[in-house]
C-alpha cells in the first residue's frame, strides 16, 4: 500500500491537491452522478433493469466519497479506490449489455477523465490506458466474431476515452499552473503558508475523530543573516534551496512541511507524539548539519510541540512550537526543544 500511495501521490503538493479537490468538484460530482443514473433509467427497458442495482450503489458511493476520505488516515487510496470501483461496475455492465455493441463502452472514458482531477498526470493516462484495455478485453471476451465483425462502437469508445483524456488534461495543466503560483514557493518548491490553513483544519478533523496526535515543529536556520551579507543573497538563496530539499528527503509522504517565511519552515505531523516529533526534528537537524546547504556550514533550530484527540488545535500548536524554537536560540542554537517539557534535545 505505501507503494501504491507513494504512486499517487509522490509528493505533499500532490497529497493536497486530492484533499482540496472535494471542494472545489462537489457540484461535478453530482452532475457526473445524476447523468449516469438518469442515463441508466432512462436505458433501463433495453439495457435490463437489473443495471440500475449496479449504478444505484456506485453512485451513492460517488457522492459520499467527501466523508468517507475525511474519516480515513489515507484519504488518496478512498478516493482511488472509487474510481477502481466505478471501473468494475462498467465491466459487469458492458458484459452484460451486449459486449463489443454495449452502449456502456463510452462510460469508461468517466473514469480517467474524472481521475484529472484529483491525481496527477501519470494516475490518469494509467487509468485510460487500464480503460481502453478493458473496452477491448470486454468486447472480444463475450463475443469475438462480432468485436471483428463490427468493432465500431469499441472504437468509438477508445476515441472517446483519448478525446476526455485529452481535454482534461488540457485543463487539469492550467489548474495546476495556477495551483503552484498560489500555494508552492517558488525559490524551494515547498508548499507556503496560503496551503498550510486548510491542511492543518483537516489534520485537526481527522485527529479529533482518531484520538489520534498531531506534531508541529517549527525549523530556523542559525544565523542565516549573516550568509546572507557575507556570501550574497544569491547563495543565501541555494542554501534556502539546498536545505528545503535536505528537510523534504528526511520526511516520509504523509509529513508535510511549508516554508513559512524568509529562513523558517514548519512540519506538520500527523501521528507523531512528542517522541516522534522529537525523532523526526533531530533527523532533520542532522540532515542540514552533514549536507553543507549551499557548502555552507550552517546549522538549525528546532521546536516542538504536540497535542492528542480533542486538544489538537494548531494555532496552540504553532505558539508553542514558537516558544519552543525561541527557547532553542537562546540556549545555543543547533538543538531540538521540546515545548511540552523542560529538556532540550541537544545535538549529539
């Protein structure tokens, strides 16, 4: 499963454009789902009735998707999955409906289309080209002489599934022009600030629901002001970079981190206790301290906090994360400090 989550969403800018999509296609979905129920009752006296006891549940699933990715740990895999399902549910029916002459053929171009958007690129074309080898599979299973006979309405499927394809990525490739501009920053590539609002109100929602603990740790690089007036802001700007991809190779999928302003990032955690939380900012630490951002020696600082279940609130979170970093700076610098108890976990 990590792989295939890895897959659909390789990085965290990934990860939130299937979390922020809900809102954005909440009325797409309910227009996809009406037209596909009103296209079966109305089919229904020459496709066979018993179509609808497909569509019925597959629909209703369609439209409560919302809910059942804000109550899962993995939100890209639920949705993922209602996409494999609505491909299954179009395979029974096109067997059933006259294989290589079904008039469902067309409805499997729904799939990939709608994959767009959500998922990135690779998620869709994989899923038109899984599509157009099930039109073909489906047509010449049930019947192979009338799929070779008149293989019109296959073919008419597969064109209609690279036209959709095609169309929405045309349009999936401005929304992500768009996207980038709005919540990436430009000089690392990390999301910024505009993204973190709506990610941390989920994170929230979803560890309210599991009892589940949330870390926020906030990074700042020691003395980068003065790399900055020694070396030029253009090497300020590759140990930015060069540190940026150092924290983000240090985190697995699932943990996000932002750049939040000038020298300062912030991990948003989900799971992590104060442990982990202190775990996972001391390999960060460390990871700036060996890489020479830059081929610079610089270092970091670090502070932690963490809330469990009803007590998450991030905007807690982030003042005493905030204290906790302070705290870090007038004690040295180069150190991990935990807000929630008086120790520092000082670099080794």
């Amino acid at each position: 499963m990590d792989l295939l989550r890895a897959w659909l969403c390789p990085t965290p800018a990934h990860r939130t454009r299937v979390l922020e999509a809900s809102a954005r296609i909440g009325k797409a979905r309910i227009v996809i789902a009406g037209a596909i129920g009103v296209g079966v009752v109305a089919g229904g006296a020459w496709n066979g009735w018993w179509t609808l006891l497909l569509f019925v549940p597959a629909g209703l699933h369609l439209l409560t998707m919302d809910r059942w990715m804000e109550r899962s740990d993995h939100p890209e895999l639920v949705a993922f999955g209602t996409l494999l399902t609505m491909m299954l549910v179009l395979v029974v029916a096109a067997v059933g409906t006259g294989g290589p002459t079904s008039p469902v053929l067309p409805w499997f171009a729904l799939v990939p289309a709608m994959a767009t958007l959500r998922f990135r690129l690779a998620v869709s074309v994989a899923l038109a080209g899984v599509a157009a080898l099930l039109i073909l599979a489906v047509g010449f299973a049930v019947n192979p002489a009338a799929a070779l006979d008149y293989p019109v309405p296959m073919i008419a499927a597969l064109v209609m599934v690279a036209n959709i394809v095609g169309v929405s990525t045309a349009l999936m490739w401005g929304e992500l022009e768009h996207r980038d501009r709005a919540v990436l920053d430009p000089l690392t590539g990390l999301l910024n600030r505009a993204s973190l609002k709506s990610r941390a109100a989920e994170i929230e929602q979803q560890a309210r629901l599991t009892d589940g603990a949330v870390a926020v740790v906030l990074l700042d690089l020691d003395r980068f002001k003065r790399v900055n007036d020694e070396f030029g802001h253009e090497r300020g700007d590759a140990v930015l970079r060069d540190a940026a991809y150092e924290i983000r190779k240090s985190l697995r999928s699932f943990e996000l981190v932002y750049r939040i302003g000038g020298e300062e990032f912030l991990l948003l955690l989900p799971g992590a206790d104060l442990d982990g939380g202190i775990e996972i900012a001391e390999r960060v630490r460390a990871a700036v301290s060996v890489a020479r951002p830059g081929d610079i020696e610089i270092t970091l600082s670090a502070g932690v906090a963490t809330a469990a279940g009803e007590d998450v609130r991030y905007d807690a979170l982030f003042r005493a994360a905030d204290l906790a970093l302070l705290r870090a700076k007038r004690e040295g610098r180069d150190q991990v400090v935990a807000a929630a108890e008086p120790r520092a976990v000082v670099a080794a």
